[in-house]
C-alpha cells in the first residue's frame, strides 16, 4: 500500500534530495517481487527493503506467499526477495532449495528466531518443574482439558508451517495432544482467552513476535536442537527416535531467487547488506501490532531515523 | 426500505443457488422424479430400496474385512497427476506458439491496470516519485463526492428513503475512518462484478440459444458452487501471479454461476407473445436479444446481478489473503492482532459497501425494468452526477477535511466490543466451557466415531437406497457414483468428518432456523429489521465472529460449528418465510373454521403444504454450510476443508482440486437427494390436491 501521509512524504523527499544516484541502477526495470506473509515481521522487513529499493530507483512489489509453500515460486522466478526464512522451520527446505541451484542463500538478518513450546508465567505456580520439559510428564493434567483428560492439551501451528510436534510428543514421550489451527490468529485467541482468565494453556510461540512484549511466559526448555537429533536416533534422550529435542532456534536468513543475481545486482548486494537486531524489531512490532500503525509508515519512520546506515547498505547506488 | 416489488427482487441469499421459484423450475426439469405410480406397496421404490439395504447392511457388516475398511489397493491417488497435469498446462501448454501462462500474465496485466486505474480513481489517487520520495501529485476522488453521487443515485433511483440508506452507509464509512480502504474494496469489487455480469450474460445467452451448451454450462456451474475457493486458488495463482489480479479472477469466478443460471432463466421466461411480437415487427436476431428480450427480462436478470454482488462480497476477506488491499485486509490485520472490535467495524465496513451495491442496483434494475421516463424539468442523471462531482471536488481543494477525514475526528467503538469479549470470557467462560464439553463429549465425538467407524459400503449402500427410493435409479446411479469418486481418490476419512460437522451445524441451523421464520411469517412488521440483521450475518465476514467463538470455545470443531451455524442460519430462516407466506389462504381459513388450534394449523395445514419449499430450504442451508467449511477448517477441523486449506498453504495443486471436488461431491449428493425429495414431495401434494 502506497504511503498515506502526504506531509511526511514531502518531508522525506526534501531530505533525500540530495544524492545524486547512480547512473548504473537499476540495472532493469522489471519489478523486484518481495515477499510478504501471514506474519508481521516479513512484512515489514520487506516494506523496508521495498522503499530502499524504490527509492534508489528500483520497481517493487510486494506479494504474499505462503511460508513453507513459497520455494516453487523462487525457484521459478515468480518470487524474487525474502527477508525472513526461519532456520527453526525452514532449515531443510532451504537446504533443499539452495541445492536446486535456482536459489540463493542471502546470509543471516543479525535476528534470531526462537520459537517453542511456551506457558504463561502463573503456570509455573502449578506446574513447579517448568521449565523443564520432564515437569510436563508430571503435570499433564494441569493442561488437560474435558476432551484430552488424562492428557495435556498444546496448541499447535497451523499444519503448513512444517513443525515436527507430532513427532516431538512421540518421541519425548509426552502425556499431550496437539491441537492445530487453522491460522495463528486462532492461536492467540486462545491465549488471550486463557491469560484473561489465568487458566491453563501450553502453546507455540515465535519471537521476534508482540506477544511475548503483552504477555508474561517462559519457553519450555527442551533438549537443545543439534542437526545430529533430527538424523540420527541414538542422540538425545531418547536413544530410538528421532526428533528428540526442542526446535531449532537461531537464524533468520534472506534469500533470493538465483536469476536475479545478474539482473538487478546492485539490488542483490543491498539485499546482502542489511541487517536488523531483535531489539529493534521487537520495538517496531509492537508500533504495527499493538499500536495499530501501518507496517509503510513504521518502515519508512525507521529508515528516515537511520538514514546513514541504509545508506551505507546501498552505497551501490549512491 | 421500499416494500413490494423491490421486495420480491430481492434475494441476496440463496447462494450458491438461486432463488426457489428457480429451483422449482429446475425441479421439474430433473427427468428423475418419480411418477407416482399406483403400484402395489411392496414394489414402490422406498420398499425396494430399504429391502437392498437391509441386506447389504447384513453384508457389510458380517461380511469380508474389506467391506468395512477401504482397501488400499482400490484407491488411487490421482492427486499427484492431476497436479502435475496442471502444473504443466500453466507452465509449458502452448497455443499456437505462445504460451499459455504468457496469455493468463497478459490477462492479469491488463486485469491489474484496470484495478489500477479504479484505485487511483476512487481511493489513492497519483503520486510521483518512489520509495522515500513519494510524494501525491493528484488527490483521488474525496469522500464528499463518491458520498454525495451515491447519495444522489439513492434518490433518483428510489426515492428518499434509499437516500437515506446510502447516507448513512457511507457516513458510516468515513466516520469510522474506512473510507479509504473501502475504496479499494469498491474498486476490485466493481470490477469483479461488472466482469462477473458480463461473462455470466454471455454464457447465459449462449446457454439460451443451445440446449447442448445449456446442459454443459448447467453441469460445468453446479460443480463450480460447490467446489471451495481455496482449491482453484492454487491453478489461478499459477496462471495469473500472485496479486489482485488472481484475487479478482478467483472472485469471477466464484460469483459467475448464479448470473447465468438466472440469465438462462430470465430469457426462458419472457413471454413467447413479446418475442413473436418482436419477430412479427422484423427484428434482426441481434435486435430480437438486445432491444426485445433482454430488457423484458431486465427484472430476473437482476436477480442474479444481485447474487453476483453479493457474493463478490462474500469473497473480500479471501481475496485479501491473496493480495487485495482493502476492507479484508484490515479486518484480517485487525484479528491477528486480537483487536476484535476493530476487527468488526472493518467487517461492517463490508456490510455497509454490501448495503449500497445491493440495494442501488435493485433499485436501478427495478426502474430500468419499469421505463425510466424523466419527469418533466428533471435533468438526466449523469448530467447532476458530473456537475455534483465538478462542485464538490472544487469544495474539497479548499476545505481538506471534505477530501480526507481528519484522523483524529475518527469514531471507533473498538475498545467497547474488547471489553466486551473481555468480560463475557471472564464471567461466562466456565458455564460455555460446560456447554462445549457436552456438545464434544456427548454428542459430537459420538457421531464423529460412529460416522468414522461405519462400514464405506454400509454408507454407500444407504446413499443409493435413499437415491433409488426418492429419484430411482438414475438418481441412485448419480449418487452411488459421486460417493465411489471419494472413496477410490482416497478422501473417505476428511469427507466422513465434513459430513459429520455439515450434518450437525445443518441440524442446528434448521431447528433454530425454521421455527424464527415461522414466527417472522406472520408478523410482517418484524420482517424489515429481520432481512438487516440476516443481510449482515451473511456479509459480515465470517472471521470476525469465529475467533471470539475460539476465545470461547477453544480451537476444535465446536467453535467451527458455531461458525457454521451463524452463517447457515439466514437461509434456513429465509426459506422457512418463503414457505409460510406460500401457504393459500383458503386451507388456513378452512382450518380455522374447522376450529384448529394454532399449533394444529402448524402441523397439519402449514407444514404440509410449505414441504417443498421447505425441503429446498434445508438443501440451500446445507449447500450454505458446505461453502463455510474452509473457513471452519482456519480454526482447526479434520475435515475436507482442512486438507484444502493444507494444499493452499503448501501450493498442492493437484490435492487442492482433488480435494475440492470431493467436497462438490458430498453437496451435489445432498442437492440431488433433497431436490428429489422436494420434487416428490410437491407432486405427492398436486395429487392430494387433485
């Protein structure tokens, strides 16, 4: 969506006036595709990236895509920019997509993504073991509800976003079931419903997301995530089984469509250049989430804030 | 609101199908409706049919393992062909040289451009510059303008009143700060459905011209209603890119059907007396269509432009996860976020645009059907349109305010409707909690695990008794058939769920549905705010009351059939209205002479006599219920829905479809049964009559 404020816009203008751009970019007018999705964070990450491109003479867009559905559509050149691929769920489709040849892994954001099973703090109170994951063994009943009993209930993902629960409850043997939504925004219903009331709830967070800035909770701690637990059974507590250990955590890569290295280069080497740290974001997410503004004038906020460092990011077009 | 003929126009509801004296002409057009025969009783079909499954039930159930448990040797998974298929055709087919995902693009292009062009027009207006150095060069239309031509269409169109209707609609979209986004939606809406009226026209004519293209485009658009969206999203992104172009291709498609069943309708129903009459005259076949029968028909043809807008409305929400801007999008931003109350003000924001669109083109086919002479000294319309828009563009430059409404004069109720949500889950939770549990525990999980356990061939043998009892065998053929294709594509554990969430929410709908239309017949006073409030069930979008259905009770499949429910209410009311009003006024006064009781008139004179009609209630209220299972699937089902959802998310084209048309299978298994059911059933009554 195109910029609303026309005030601050002349604002901006008047202050990017100034340098007088390259003569090489863009290399070709085709539009750039970003991607965008069902999370706040991508979106406004791409917005960034879109208004740097933009306004140092690229053509963009923004386009919406499924998380773990988006690899065919990079790989085809449908989709050319993403600013977020998690290595807690897209580790091996990344892997597997670089390994076409058709894509390309753009490094590390500076973000580091956590995302695992996760309780409000009151829980604690009746659950004494968190957060050690054998507590939940114990205290499955504290989170059971009238269709589990004696089971624990957990609020799951949606199914497209590749979690390995299922495998995770198995192989950890854990008194759960696993409830998925249809969409995160079910999720955190429940939450909200829960939280309001103090009841009991386990659930999947992510961060950098605002609900760990509303809501007081810690992450279940979990075996630590090696490559070696997803592929080898004998790791872990569990000599027989795979998957054994919480999510991966760490990493958010950005990552691009192969063909697109020659033709917009200079957009390419910005791509690579930019870098976020989760406090920042974090802060930034709260602006979009909670205090309802649009992700085009939050991003366009922090770049005018941050002038020299964008810049310097895109100092092959200056 | 205008009473009477407006009234008897309109019908936003009976999507995906039109409107029951529709139905009934199509009812007596099924070849399968059983002629009453004066056989003996142990011959009739229905003994027949409950002999043959009496035993196959014995079969099934003492017999071979495989007659309970589907083998997996006669399944095939076609998904992956199917998929590779049109991964192909939208990627590598050719039409003469030129590939045909070159073809779609180009299409999506000039579809973008013209989206384009309307947004700048109607909501964003020019800019120059990009990136940080956007600036606005032209402002778009103010809201004083558009306001004030729908204002000044109200009241040519249908006098003060719709005046007022459009006023406060829009007055309702710039106070509450929507207006701009509700532009956007306006534009792709207006296009959708301008190109949705104008393929539906076409294909109805042709269909009118050609009893061979009539049986095609019949059959072609009964499978399009009830395949869900989602799965041809998948080929459509394909095609046309992801964007609003796909949006708007998606939503064509979706609100083509009832804008050529109804135009094959209106045309068939002109008089043969006003086409002899053009022909006697010497029309040209081209003149004959366009200057004879199309305006003559002009009354039912707006039947189906008004389930063409309606259903473009339908399909905000779901176009703007796919790339349309607009209303859907702030009511889908405002949800993920929690924000419920912002949340349904965006969502009446749709309703309010659903109001306008509805009730200005009833009104504007109402009088084009009825001549549009000018009364003396009244200048024509575009003429105050253009000059009204000259002046209040010019008023708009001077006074900001008039072009875009200050931020900080925007209404909002939001944090009342919070709170709301708020204390209703503090105070209320436990005794819904309660509610919920017994629903899952003692009647749901029950029916799941009966409908889960039950023999396939036990399932499929009660669908063709009941096929062969109520149509004979062509119909128990056609249903048999569409239950084979779910077992052997292998989907028969996903459609046994959906047919256990349908057949409760439909339940649910219908008894608390009727009863409210029966009671609303014979009080016509209650019938205006009753068509508001059913209007704003249908075009609110549905996610604005599923997720404080979660809050309440929880992910799982009894917030998915409240959601159900709420949707699949407003037919079942509409339909049970439709039934009373069609009752003669002779049997009520003969019952009342015969000194019954109300409740006796109700059992013995109405319900008797509204069965047709009532029977098509039930089968639009279940078809109703099957076009929210993907939306029920959002909140965590098991179902059909789900599995399509799933393929969406993870670009499955092939499991999209397969999927998808097994949920066609199961609708079009309950219309061909029901139809039979209500044909049978008015013909049972012509025979009393007699």
């Amino acid at each position: 969506m195109k910029i609303k404020t026309i005030a601050t816009s002349a604002a901006v203008a008047a202050m990017l006036a100034g340098p007088a751009l390259s003569q090489a970019v863009p290399e070709s007018d085709d539009t750039i595709k970003i991607m965008t999705g069902d999370w706040t964070s991508i979106g406004l990450q791409g917005e960034m990236m879109s208004l740097i491109l933009q306004t140092v003479g690229y053509n963009t867009e923004l386009v919406v895509a499924d998380d773990s559905g988006r690899y065919p559509g990079f790989e085809n050149g449908d989709l050319h920019i993403s600013m977020e691929t998690w290595q807690t769920t897209q580790l091996q489709n990344l892997e597997k997509s670089v390994a076409t040849g058709k894509v390309l892994d753009m490094g590390e954001t500076g973000l580091r993504g956590v995302e695992d099973w996760w309780y409000p703090l009151y829980m604690k109170e009746r659950c004494p073991g968190l957060p050690a994951w054998e507590a939940l063994k114990d205290c499955a009943e504290v989170f059971a509800t009238a269709d589990t009993t004696p089971n624990g209930r957990y609020v799951g993902g949606p199914v497209s976003w590749g979690d390995h629960d299922e495998q995770m409850v198995a192989a950890l043997d854990l008194p759960f079931d696993i409830v998925h939504p249809g969409t995160d925004a079910a999720m955190f219903a429940e939450l909200k419903s829960a939280y309001d009331r103090e009841a009991p709830i386990v659930l999947w967070v992510w961060q950098p997301h605002w609900v760990t800035s509303v809501y007081e909770g810690e992450y279940v701690q979990f075996p630590q995530f090696e490559l070696a637990c997803f592929e080898d059974p004998a790791w872990g507590p569990n000599p027989d089984a795979t998957y054994d250990c919480g999510k991966p955590y760490g990493w958010i890569k950005k990552m691009a469509w192969a063909g697109g290295e020659e033709k917009w280069p200079c957009a390419y080497e910005i791509v690579r250049n930019y870098q976020m740290d989760n406090d920042t974001m974090a802060a930034l997410l709260v602006e979009v989430d909670l205090n309802g503004r649009s992700s085009t004038e939050v991003a366009t906020e922090w770049l005018m804030a941050n002038d020299a460092t964008w810049k310097e990011w895109a100092s092959c077009a200056m | 609101m205008r009473a009477g003929p407006l009234q008897s126009l309109r019908r936003a509801d009976e999507i995906p199908h039109p409107a029951p004296k529709k139905a009934h002409a199509r009812m007596a057009s099924i070849d399968t409706v059983p002629r009453p025969k004066k056989s003996r009783p142990w011959t009739s079909p229905p003994a027949i049919a409950l002999v043959g499954f009496t035993l196959l039930a014995w079969a099934a159930l003492l017999g071979p393992a495989w007659m309970r448990v589907i083998p997996e040797a006669i399944t095939f998974p076609v998904a992956q062909v199917v998929g590779d298929a049109i991964n192909w055709f939208a990627r590598d087919a050719k039409i003469g040289g030129v590939a045909f995902q070159e073809m779609t693009r180009g299409l999506a292009t000039l579809f973008d451009y013209v989206i384009d062009a309307t947004v700048v027009v109607l909501a964003e207006g020019l800019f120059t510059g990009r990136g940080l150095n956007v600036t606005q060069s032209v402002p778009p239309l103010s809201w004083l303008a558009i306001g004030g031509a729908l204002v000044i269409m109200g009241y040519r169109f249908g006098g003060r009143n719709l005046a007022l209707i459009c006023a406060v609609s829009a007055g309702f979209l710039v106070f509450f700060g929507l207006w701009e986004n509700a532009m956007v939606t306006l534009a792709s809406v207006l296009v959708s459905v301008i190109l949705a009226i104008l393929l539906g026209l076409a294909l109805g004519i042709w269909s009118y011209r050609s009893a061979r293209i009539e049986n095609v485009t019949r059959g072609v658009m009964n499978v399009m209603q009830t395949v869900p969206i989602f799965s041809y999203l998948v080929p459509t992104l394909l095609l046309f890119g992801y964007g609003p172009s796909a949006a708007l291709v998606a939503t064509v498609i979706y609100a083509l059907p009832p804008m050529v069943h109804n135009t094959v309708l209106a045309l068939k129903s002109v008089p043969t007396e006003i086409t002899e009459c053009g022909r006697m005259i010497g029309c040209k076949p081209r003149q004959l269509l366009w200057q004879v029968q199309l305006p003559a028909a002009l009354g039912k043809l707006a039947v189906g432009m008004n389930q063409s807008i309606m259903m473009t409305l339908n399909m905000v929400i779901i176009a703007s996860m796919i790339g349309a801007g607009g209303l859907g999008f702030d009511v889908l931003s405002a949800l993920r976020k929690l924000d419920i109350g912002s949340g349904l003000e965006a969502g009446m924001g749709i309703v309010a645009l659903a109001i306008i669109l509805d009730r200005l083109s009833q009104a504007a086919a109402h009088r084009a059907a009825h001549g549009t002479h000018l009364k003396a000294g009244q200048r024509p319309l575009w003429q105050l349109l253009i000059a009204w828009l000259i002046f209040s563009t010019g008023l708009a430059l001077l006074l900001t305010p008039l072009q875009a409404w200050p931020d900080a004069w925007v209404v909002s109720t939001a944090s009342f409707w919070n709170a709301a949500v708020t204390w209703i889950n503090r105070e209320m939770f436990d005794l819904l909690e309660g509610i919920r549990n017994f629903a899952l525990l003692q009647v749901m999980r029950p029916f799941n695990d009966f409908l889960g356990n039950a023999p396939w061939t036990l399932i499929i043998g009660a669908v063709a008794a009941l096929g062969y009892a109520l149509g004979g065998a062509r119909l128990a053929l056609y249903t048999t058939g569409l239950a084979l294709f779910i077992v052997l594509t292998g989907y028969w554990g996903p459609a046994m769920s959906s047919v256990y969430l349908i057949t409760i929410s439909v339940s649910v709908a219908i008894a608390i549905g009727y009863p409210i239309g029966f009671w609303l017949s014979s009080r016509p006073r209650a019938q205006e705010p009753a068509n508001f409030v059913l209007d704003t069930m249908q075009t609110l979008p549905t996610l604005v009351y599923l997720l404080p259905a979660v809050m309440l009770f929880r992910i799982g499949d009894v917030s998915a059939v409240i959601a159900v429910i709420l949707y699949a209410i407003a037919p079942a009311v509409r339909y049970a209205m439709i039934g009373m009003a069609q009752v003669p006024h002779a049997r009520l006064e003969a019952a009342e002479i015969a000194g019954c009781t109300r409740w006796q008139t109700l059992i013995w004179v109405r319900l008797p006599a509204a069965l047709p009609t009532l029977l098509i209630g039930v089968n639009q209220t279940i078809m109703m219920a099957f076009s929210m299972l993907i939306i029920a699937a959002l909140v965590g089902t098991k179902d059909l829905g789900q599995e399509v959802l799933i393929a969406l998310n993870r670009s499955l084209v092939g499991e999209g479809i397969i999927a998808g048309l097994c949920v066609a299978c199961l609708a079009l298994i309950a219309d061909g049964l029901l139809k039979a059911a209500a044909a049978r059933a008015s013909s049972d009554k012509k025979r009393t009559a007699e």
